[in-house]
C-alpha cells in the first residue's frame, strides 16, 4: 500500500487533462500547489478549432464588433484597420500588465493560469488552439510568471494578473522557472524548449477577461478551510477536556433540536474525539457540580458548524464559475458573438467576503477557549499561565498575546472588499466588484486562523499534561503525543516562537487532524 506522500507524488505524475467541461476543485489544487501537468483533450482542440473559424470570418467582414476589429473599453468606438490587429492584441497586453507591489504566491498564479485554460477549452473565447496548448505546455513545464498584488479590481476580470501571464506567453515580462529562478520570459521559454505566440484577433483580450484569479484563490482557501474546521473541532474537544468541561451538551439528539447540517458535523466529531476520555470521566458523576460550561466550550458546535454551512455555500458558487465560460465578447453555442457582463466578479467576491467573516469569528472562540486556560480562576485547579514555577515563568501568556493580535487582525480582514467599487475606464467600468482584493485578504486570514488553532491545540495539550495521572480520550491523546514529537512538554520556560511554528505546520500540513482520524476514523 502506497504512503500518503507516495500517493500524492503518484496523483501530482497524472496530468490534469482540461476539457471544454469544468476542472474540479481538486484539479485547481494539483496542478497549483502539486505542479501537475496540463494536457488539452481532443475534444477541446476541435471546439477551439470550429470557433476560431467564426472569429475569422467576422473579422474580414467590414462592420466593427468590439474585441475583433475595435478598441477596448472606452476606446471600443474606434474601428482598428486589419494591418493594426495583431498590433492592437499585443498593445492590449503589454498596457494591461500593470500590476504593482510585492508578487503573489506560485500557487495563485497557476491557479488563475489553469482557470483560464478551462474558459479558452471550452471553444467561447474564439482562441486558436495553439494558444491554449501554449499555455498547457507553460504550466506542465512549471513556468511561472511573475504577477504582483496589486492591479485587478474583479471586474473585466482580473485584468492586470492575467494580462502579466498573457504576456509571459508572448515571451516578455518576468518569469520564474520550475526551480524558482526568476528569468526572462523568453529565456524560460526557449530553456523548455518551447516558443512565444503572435497573438491574433481577439485573443489577448480573451487572455485577460476572467475571474480566474479570484476563483482559483477561492477554490485553495476552501480546500485550506474544509480542513482548518475539521481542526477547530479537535482543538475545542481539547479545550472541553482539559478545562474539564462536559460533552453532554454535543448530544445528537440536541443538535437534531436545530438541525443545521454544519452543527451536527461539529458536534459528532467532537463527541467522537471525546469519546474514552478519562478526563472528562473523572468529573461525570452525579456530585458534578459544573451545570454549564461556558459559550466558548458549549457553542463550539454552533460556531464551527455556522463556518461549515459557509463553505458549503462558497463551494456551490465555485462550482457554477468552474462550470462557467467568462468572456466578453463570448461565442455562444449557436455562433453569435456577444457583449456581455459575465465577467463581474460579484458572485464570488461576496463568498470570499462571507468566508473571512467566519474564519475570523471561528479564530475568536478559540482564542477565548485558550484564554481560560490561563486564569486561575476560571481554569479549575491549574496553574496561572500553565506556568512551571508562576512568577519565575511566564507560560504561555504571551502565545495567548500572539493569538489576540491575529485575531484583531482578523476582525478588520473581515471587513468586506465587496462593498467598495471605484469607477475605472473614463466611467465605462463604473462598477467594479473587488473580488481580487477580497481574495488576497482571505489568504492573510486563512493563515492567521491556522495560527491561532496551533496555539490553543499547543496549550490544551500542556493543559493535558498537567491533568495527569487523568488520561486523555485517545484521539486527544494522539494530537498532544504528535505535537509532543516537535515540542517538549511542561517545564520551565523555553523559547515559546519555534515551538509555535512546529504547531502551526503540523496544523498547516494536516498532521494533528490524520492523528486523530487513525483513532476514529474520518471525520464530517
């Protein structure tokens, strides 16, 4: 039986094959964070093939249409001469690739390549398939162009990121090889073994006019979230044990009361990391005192379930734009060639927007989780800050620091991108959504929420240790075993930074969350 490591290497070796149907959400994560190959299918060549001869009919024929024989925006009035026509795609190009700022991750990047792949594969773009296959062959041979942070406002697509890709493939502008060397375009071209384009009619406009970044961003952040929730709900049982909390409150039969699907996930997985856990037996009798704990520990369901129904809903609106064709002008299936609007970011802008609300508000219950393991007065029977010796340490009151700047740092993430527009474009694009934004702030949060699950798994596992001879259920166990690998336990204080960040990468790489699914099983 292969590894998991094995496995993945095995599935990153089979290319994704892009089609003129939708890439699936864990195609956009192969090829942007595995490197897979690209491959185009038949299918897609011959639909490229059959709607590129419409873009050429209609551009001998003497009336304007706009994208083929005219200017671009504001400036679509004027009728471009055919001598001028190649010249009038390169230009388009070359002005629009006027990104600035600090260049965006590898990962992004591919995932908007591969993404406008998909709409070129689906033959309503009117591209030659040669540039589809160029760009295939750019993303199998690793060739990364160098796109920066700012430049799209999510509407015409993401214009500026998209054009500094196109034009990678027209061999200008900067690019970073498979090993991550940055080069000329050209250069890492021609080292691949493979030549620029010469762009025609319409086809640097259906280069740069998609949502493709914005959706690709979405698509990673809500494969990164599905398992951050699946961590927030071991964490919180961790909480709930190790402040001797109790797990009657997770009952099904009370979830079934409000029966929200996202609650129920939440609550059985909790119960089913509770479950054997001599902590919480030791207090289960009748002569328990506790009758209710408090939000943070009884609400856990509630929250994390609210975040899961969240992404539920920003998976069904990526799922439709995968499924989409988002260009302007588009050829419909019956040969017509259309304006329209379809390039608007809003659909996805608002989920992006939707998804930092509860990343931030699933970070905040468990900062105030972690926080109660801290006081004295609320942490039944441990010692001030989980410190060795209270006074001479400090424990881990300023990891709880850390976790409240996050989290403030969060709130104001969370402040929606979608409700802001600008007008651009002499007031042609007077609407403009800002999904690009609102992606590039829900990275930062994704992150920050990873950060601070690893400091309260980091400290219900201390909080765990100073329980004993108490036992742990054994999925709890198995996290605070697995952390115990990289961080010592309890003792006097250590240089607390490096053993936060070996929390976060088990966190990051999934590690806490498989620890527990060997003891139970899968979890919701």
């Amino acid at each position: 039986m292969l590894s998991s490591t094995e496995a993945n290497a095995a599935t990153t070796a089979q290319p994704v094959v892009v089609g003129i149907g939708p890439v699936s959400p864990a195609d956009v994560v192969r090829v942007a964070r595995g490197g897979a190959r690209v491959e185009l299918s038949a299918e897609a060549r011959q639909a490229l093939a059959d709607t590129r001869g419409r873009i050429e009919r209609l551009a001998e024929e003497p009336k304007p249409v706009y994208g083929i024989s005219t200017g671009f925006g504001a400036l679509a009035t004027r009728h471009i001469p055919v001598e001028l026509r190649r010249q009038l795609q390169k230009s388009l190009v070359r002005s629009h690739a006027a990104g600035s700022g600090p260049e965006v991750e590898r990962e992004v990047t591919r995932g908007l390549m591969l993404l406008r792949l998909s709409t070129l594969a689906t033959g309503r773009t009117g591209v030659r398939p040669e540039i589809a296959e160029a760009y295939a062959a750019m993303l199998s041979a690793g060739i990364t162009p160098v796109v920066h942070e700012y430049g799209s406002l999510g509407c015409s697509g993401d214009l500026a990121p998209l054009a500094h890709a196109a034009l990678a493939l027209m061999g200008e502008g900067t690019v970073r090889d498979a090993d991550g060397q940055a080069l000329p375009a050209a250069e890492a071209l021609a080292a691949a073994g493979l030549a620029p384009v010469e762009l025609a009619e319409k086809e640097g406009l259906a280069l740069i006019n998609g949502t493709d970044g914005m959706l690709g961003m979405l698509v990673l952040a809500c494969h990164d979230l599905r398992k951050l929730v699946k961590l927030a709900d071991i964490t919180a049982a961790m909480s709930v044990e190790a402040q001797l909390g109790t797990d009657r409150v997770f009952a099904a039969d009370l979830q079934e009361l409000r029966p929200h699907p996202g609650q129920a996930a939440a609550a059985s997985n909790m119960r089913r990391v509770l479950a054997g856990s001599g902590i919480v037996a030791s207090h289960a009798g009748p002569d328990c005192n506790r009758v209710q704990d408090a939000y943070s520990l009884r609400c856990a369901p509630q929250v994390a379930g609210g975040v899961r129904d969240t992404i539920a809903h920003a998976e069904s609106v990526a799922a439709v734009e995968l499924a989409s064709a988002v260009d302007n002008p588009v050829v419909t299936l019956d040969g017509r060639v259309e304006s329209n609007g379809n390039f608007h970011g809003a659909p996805v802008a608002y989920v992006l927007d939707f998804l930092a609300i509860v990343a931030a508000d699933l970070a905040s219950i468990s900062e105030r989780r972690t926080d109660r393991f801290l006081d004295p007065a609320r942490n039944h029977g441990l010692t001030p800050f989980l410190a060795d010796d209270p006074g001479v340490d400090s424990g881990h009151m300023i990891a709880q620091y850390t976790q409240a700047a996050i989290v403030s740092e969060l709130k104001r993430l969370a402040v929606p991108a979608s409700v802001d527009s600008i007008p651009s474009s002499a007031m042609q694009e007077d609407h403009v959504s800002m999904g690009w934004s609102a992606a590039r702030k829900l990275r930062r949060a994704v992150d920050g929420l990873t950060r601070v699950l690893a400091i309260e798994a980091l400290t219900a596992a201390r909080a765990m240790d100073l329980r004993q001879p108490l036992t742990p259920s054994p999925a709890t166990g198995a996290v605070r075993d697995r952390l115990r690998q990289d961080v010592a336990g309890p003792g006097t204080d250590r240089h607390l930074a490096p053993e936060m960040e070996a929390a976060v990468e088990l966190c990051r790489s999934g590690a806490l969350v498989d620890a527990v699914e060997e003891v139970v099983g899968a979890l919701d």
